[in-house]
C-alpha cells in the first residue's frame, strides 16, 4: 500500500499535524484545505466529503459528496453526490445525482441524475434522469427521461421520455 502523504499546502511544505485518527487508522481533519499526495489526490472545500483510493483525481466543493475508485477523474460541486469507479470521468454540478461505471464519461447539472455504464458518455442537466449503457451517447435536457443501450445517440428535450436499443444485439428480445 502507498503512503499518502497529507499537507496543508500543494508544494509540501506545511504537513497536517492537527488531526484524530478513527478506528480503521484513517486521518480525520475537522476543518480546512488539504492536499493527499500518494496515488489517489484530492482537494476539497467547503463542506465536501471524499472517500477516494487507485489512483484517482478528485475536486469537491460546496458540499458535495464523492466516492471514487480505480483511476477516475471527479469534478463536484454545489451538493452533488458522484459515484465514480473504473476509468471514469465525472463533472457534477447543481444537486446532482452520478453513477459512472466502466470508462464512463458524465456531465451533469441542475438537478440531473445519470448512471452510466461500460464506455457510455451522457449529459443532463434540468432534472433529467439518464441510464446508459455499451456505448451509448445521451444529451437531455429539461426533464427528459432516457435509457439507451448498445450505441445508440440520443438527445431529448422537453420532458420527452425515451427508451433506445439497437435491434439484433445480443440482448435484443
């Protein structure tokens, strides 16, 4: 396992003294801006909550709450909750909801909640819901629901509800 290394400052200079550790041996740090350097680098402000281990890249902001693992890259803001595992690369802003798996590419605001699967790449934004799979490419907007599998290109506006697979595939019924 890796050390990580915990310091007030990004050039190492100040290195955390004033922290508890819990039971499982990790670092708490009550208040304040932190740098972890190691594999896994996080930065986070303003109520924020980080779990991240593999590798990953994490910003968080304005209490959002992030869990990522396995050499992803996280952008959260403004009460968002992002799940980010496996290559993924999640942006997440205005009370949004995220779950990216498998190379996953996310962009989501104001209010969006998106799961996103195996080489997918989706963006929301007004209280759009978005499930993608296989490939799969998503833009909705405006209340929009969509679920797309196996490659299909989908873009919804306007509280439009859409369900897309391509036929012939190997999980076509």
């Amino acid at each position: 396992m890796n050390k990580q290394e915990i310091y007030l400052d990004f050039k190492r200079t100040q290195p955390v003294t004033d922290f508890k550790v819990n039971d499982d041996g990790h670092a708490i740090i009550d208040v304040g801006r932190w740098y972890v350097f190691g594999r896994s680098k996080v930065k986070a402000y303003d109520n924020a909550m980080v779990s991240a281990y593999g590798n990953t890249k994490v910003y968080a902001n304005d209490n959002a709450t992030v869990s990522a693992y396995g050499n992803t890259n996280v952008f959260a803001y403004d009460d968002s909750k992002v799940s980010a595992f496996e290559d993924s690369t999640v942006s997440a802003h205005g009370n949004t909801k995220v779950s990216a798996f498998g190379n996953a590419m996310v962009r989501a605001y104001s209010n969006a909640t998106i799961k996103v699967f195996d080489n997918a790449i989706a963006t929301a934004q007004c209280d759009s819901h978005v499930t993608a799979y296989d490939n799969a490419r998503v833009w909705a907007y405006d209340d929009s629901q969509v679920m797309a599998h196996a490659k299909v290109k989908v873009t919804a506006y306007d509280n439009t509800r859409v369900w897309r697979e391509i036929r012939g595939l190997k999980n076509d019924y």
